[in-house]
C-alpha cells in the first residue's frame, strides 16, 4: 500500500510538472510571436521589401516572423516595371508576389500613377515632343491594365494615385506632367481604369503630411470630389513618415476621422520615425550624421511609436493595415532623404535586425 503522503507528493511533482512544461511552452510560443501576431485581431502589419532582400535568408526570415503584408519599395513603380512602352521589367515585381502568394502573405500594389519614378516615354511621343492629352490617358489606361491585370487576384490593394496634392497650399493639385497635360482628369480616370482591371481590388489615394491641418483640408477636398463625381475610390493611405516628435495623437485621430468620415478606410502606408525633425523639408540644411543613436532618442522613438499604435488600435474596423516603409535601420530611404548620405534609425529593428525598445513598445499592450 502507497502512504498518502507519497501519493500527494506523485501528485503535487506531476502538477508540478505540467505547469513547467505548459510555461515552457508560452516561452517558445511568445518568442516564435511577431508583430502579425500581436495584432491579428486588429489589422495586417505590412513591410515595403526589395528583391534582393528575400533572398537574404535573415531578413527572409525576420519578414515571415513579423509581417503579413508586403508591398514592393520600387519594383511596381511606373519607371522600373514600364520601362519602354513596349517592355515590361516584370521579374523584380513577380519574385515579390511569387514570395507572397507562396507564403500566404497579402500584397498591396505601390503604386500606378505617380510624378516621381515615370519612365522617359511616358509624356513625349518619339520625336520628343510632349504628347496630347488623349493619348497620355491612353498610355495611363494600358499601364494600368497592364500591371493591375497581371496581379489581379493576389494583389488586394492598389495605391492608385500617390501625391498628386501640390505643397504649395495656395493650389490644390501637384504641377505635374500629369496635370499640365491632362488637367485633373487622370485621376478620376486611373481609378476607373484600375477599378476596371480588377473590380475587387480596394483603390487607394495615397499621400505625405496628410495631418498636417492645411493639406488635409485640400486632400479632404480632392476626395470629396472625386466620391461626389462617383470616382470608384476605397480609402486613402495615410504615408505616415513621421518622427519622433509628430504627429501629436490629436492631430492624427483627427485626419483618420475626417477621411473616415467621407466613408473611406484608411491604411497607414509607409510608416517610419525619423530621429530628425526635418524630415518632411527637402531643403533640410542640417548635414550632421548621427552616428550614435542615443539612449535618449531610441527611448522619445520607442515613446512615439507606442502613442502612435495604440492610437492604430483604436481605430480598429477604420484603419484595415499598418505598412512600415522597410525592414530594419540597416537600410532606409530616408539614409538618403531629405539629407543624402545621412543615417537614420526610423523602423522597428536595428542594423543587426534585433528588436528596438519601439519594438517592445509597439506589443506592449
Ligand atoms: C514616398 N514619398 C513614396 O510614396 C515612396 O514610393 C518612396 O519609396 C518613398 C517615399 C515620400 C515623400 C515625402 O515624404 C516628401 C517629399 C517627397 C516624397
């Protein structure tokens, strides 16, 4: 016969036990946890990627763990898929949504109408002469097939206009080659053509400095015009290259709400947090590079971009993704903009591809 104690003690070991092994379990679980993870009752957290970087197993990996989305930083863009109206550069873009689809990631499109990235052909016919309106709307609407048709079904999102929106706050639309040819007419109609191309894919406008009070009420005004004439427009992305002192969350729960308002969902598309104040100001002067990422700086980031996730989270339902505007501080466009050749430390991972303090922030919750 087995003494009471003893099996009180057998039971007490295995219950002992089990909640190692079940603890041991949560340990490797919330490890193997990635941003995707943490907010899959919320919205798709996205990345802008390269080629060459899914070919780099550590960053391969780091976008599996930790995003659900991806968009491509430049293979997409008019000037590197389009190059000559004949010739398509479809290799870069196919290796993105082949990774995608083949790892059951959703792609958002970057982007079909743009002034920047155009190929050369696209304003002038082969004398060099600038084209007619009708046959600039002509190229756009073949473009557009083009690309949108290839992707249809596994791309789910489309950026169809980006920054048309002047910075000069005295008119509404962006000088561009696509204004002063066409006049405001190309965007109504890239919407149409890319609505046309893939009627289930979501249409966006996408823009920089959307919370900026002033442009706002001119972006709000575009979109206005654009649902008012019947324009086959979905949501609008907020850009969302910010820093680490702006927007304030008044400034920002206050565009998500106007845009929201006009019956758009809202993306935030392009995310980073530059450690300068000057990053929205291309004529920025401050040449300094910073070197060392102080403690200071890395905890006012990881501050901000834990203000700005939570006000994300509120607006659950509203706002259908969060895109960071590329993978860790080993490479960044804004290593280059507004000031050339100085480092800047605005995403989530560092150069090693470690987590941030930003990062624990943004899954503390
Ligand atoms: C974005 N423009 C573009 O949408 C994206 O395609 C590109 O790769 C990087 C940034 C941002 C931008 C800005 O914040 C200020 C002035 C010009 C452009």
């Amino acid at each position: 016969m087995l003494k009471k104690s003893t099996l009180l003690f057998c039971f007490l070991f295995a219950l002992l036990n089990l909640i190692a092994d079940y603890s041991g379990a949560q340990r490797i679980n919330d490890q193997q946890k990635g941003l995707k993870d943490y907010y899959k009752n919320f919205f798709p957290i996205g990345v802008a990627v390269t080629p060459q970087q899914l070919k780099d197993s550590a960053q391969r990996q780091l976008i599996l763990k930790h995003f659900n989305s991806v968009t491509a930083e430049n293979a997409m863009k008019m000037g590197p898929i389009h190059p000559k109206e004949t010739q398509f550069n479809w290799a870069p873009a196919d290796e993105i949504v082949n990774f995608a689809v083949a790892n059951g990631l959703k792609v958002r499109g970057h982007n079909l109408c743009w002034h920047t990235q155009t190929p050369k052909w696209i304003f002038n016919d082969s004398l060099g002469n600038q084209v007619s309106k009708e046959v600039l709307l002509q190229r756009l609407k073949a473009h557009i097939e083009a690309v949108v048709g290839r992707y249809k079904g596994k791309i789910y999102a489309w950026d169809v206009v980006n920054e048309a929106v002047s910075d000069n706050p005295n008119e509404l639309l962006r000088n561009s080659n696509w204004y002063k040819i066409c006049g405001e007419d190309y965007i109504a109609k890239a919407f149409e053509y890319a609505h046309k191309a893939d009627p289930k894919a979501v249409l966006f406008y996408n823009d920089y400095n959307t919370e900026s009070p002033e442009k706002r009420a001119r972006i709000y005004r575009l979109l206005k015009g654009l649902i008012d004439k019947g324009v086959p427009i979905h949501a609008v992305g907020l850009q969302g290259h910010w820093s680490i002192q702006d927007p304030s969350e008044e400034k920002l729960k206050k565009s998500i709400e106007e845009y929201a308002s006009l019956g758009l969902k809202v993306q935030v598309t392009e995310l980073d947090l530059s450690v300068y104040s000057d990053s929205n100001t291309p004529d920025a002067t401050d040449k300094t590079k910073l070197n060392n990422f102080s403690p200071e700086l890395q905890q006012q980031q990881a501050t901000q971009y834990g203000k700005l996730f939570k006000v994300f989270r509120q607006y659950k339902g509203t706002l259908t993704g969060v895109t960071f505007w590329n993978l860790s501080d080993r490479y960044s466009w804004l290593d280059n903009f507004p000031v050339r050749g100085r480092k800047n430390y605005p995403l989530l991972f560092d150069a090693e591809l470690k987590p941030k303090q930003a990062y624990w922030n943004v899954i503390k919750f």
